[in-house]
C-alpha cells in the first residue's frame, strides 16, 4: 500500500542525512586527507574534529592525541607497501624494490615522510616493513650488524628524500607556475651562477654544472639507493 501524501498544513524537514559512526580509522583517513590537501603542520585534532562535524573531545575515544594521530597516519601510508618473501640469490634487487616503494608511497602523500624523521617508527607496518628488509637482507648473506645500521640509514634516506621533495612541490605551488616551468627557473638559475664560478678555484663545479643539476629528483634517488645497496655488497659473506 502506498503511503500517504502529508497534508499541506504540516510542516516537514528534510531528514538528516546520517553521520558515519566514528572509528580510528575513519579519523586516520580524514587526517591523512587533511594532510595531502594542506600539509603537516595544517592538521590538528580540532581541524579533523570540524571535517568530521563532531567536537574534538570525541576523538580522544580513539585516538590519544595529536602526536599519536601522526604515527597513524604514517602507518596507514606504509600499509600499501608490499613485501616479499626473501629470495637470497636475488636479495639487491628485492631489496630495492622495496625501497622504491617506501618512496614512492611517501612521495605521494605531501610531507608525511617528516613524521618519521628525528622519531624512530615502531608502529605495525614500520615493524612488519623493517623485518622484511632486514630478511632480504640478512638471507642474502649481509651480516646482521651492518644490515641492522644499513636498515636505519636507508629509511632515513628514503624518508629525507621524501620530504624534501614534499618542500620543492610546496614551493612550486606557491610560486604559481606549472612544474616544469619552476624546475627550469629554479634549477636552471643555479646552474648558470654555478657556470659562472671562477674556474680556477672551482674547475669541476664549473666545468660540470650540467651534470650536478641536471639530473631529476627520481633519477637522484635511484642512484643514490643503487649506490647504498653496492656498499652492501661489498659485505655479503662469500663462504
């Protein structure tokens, strides 16, 4: 049977549409949202609170405080990293597919990478991401100590080069040119004052600006991780 139409002396509302029911992640997302459409230092709880059109004071039922909130975030960005089981004979190469990864996740979320540095990462996935790569690793015949110091000194790296190109986008934005136009002015301004060094105190800057400013962000990074992963090697036990 069908309803009824409501008489035309009664007034009527428009339903409410029905708020989502507050979780932690729920609140890891629209923090991690907050962060990729306005960067880290744009996010607090009260902002998150306002997104959500809930109080503050109902957040702290699930996430402890800010400080925390930025741990999950960091986690839930590290979530999306895949990692293998060990294949020893083939370590280098499963280790810098992790790596590249890491930043490339990283990269993609503004400058998430700052929450890991001066700050050692232990939540679930930092955890579960450092074991594998310590596997790789170690089953690849790298000594445990220079694996562990290798370990620490990669995500440092991974995450370093992560947040700095978080500050060049940050940058270009504000500049208001289109990437390719900043890269050009900015870079290509550096390399015509690094030409222009006097060449008998820097004969090599001089001569090879082209290469110390050419090269792209990615580019850098490759080789420097390719770099890392020859040092380690060097230590793999033979025997």
């Amino acid at each position: 049977m069908e309803p009824l139409p409501a008489p035309p002396w009664r007034k009527t509302r428009p339903p409410k549409p029905v708020k989502p029911q507050l979780t932690q992640q729920l609140i890891v997302e629209t923090g991690l949202r907050i962060v990729d459409h306005e960067g880290l230092d744009a996010l607090s709880m009260r902002k998150v609170a306002q997104e959500l059109d809930t109080g503050p004071a109902s957040l702290y039922a699930h996430v402890a405080n800010k400080e925390e909130l930025l741990e999950l975030i960091y986690e839930r960005v590290l979530d999306d990293i895949e990692v293998p089981a060990p294949e020893p004979e083939r370590w280098a190469e499963q280790l810098r597919e992790v790596v590249l990864d890491m930043h490339t996740k990283l990269n993609s979320h503004a400058d998430v990478a700052r929450v890991s540095l001066a700050n050692v990462p232990l939540g679930a996935n930092s955890l579960r991401v450092g074991e594998a790569m310590l596997a790789i690793m170690i089953e690849g015949g790298v000594p445990p100590a220079i694996a562990a110091i290798a370990l620490d000194r990669i995500v440092m790296f991974v995450a370093a080069d992560a947040y700095e190109g978080s500050l060049y986008r940050t940058r270009q934005r504000d500049s208001g040119m289109d990437v390719e136009t900043f890269v050009a002015d900015s870079f290509g301004a550096i390399a015509d004052y690094v030409r222009s060094l006097p060449a008998d105190r820097f004969p090599y800057m001089a001569r090879y600006a082209d290469e110390l400013v050419g090269p792209g962000g990615e580019e850098r990074f490759e080789v420097g991780l390719d770099l890392m992963i020859t040092g380690l090697v060097a230590h793999v036990r033979t025997g």
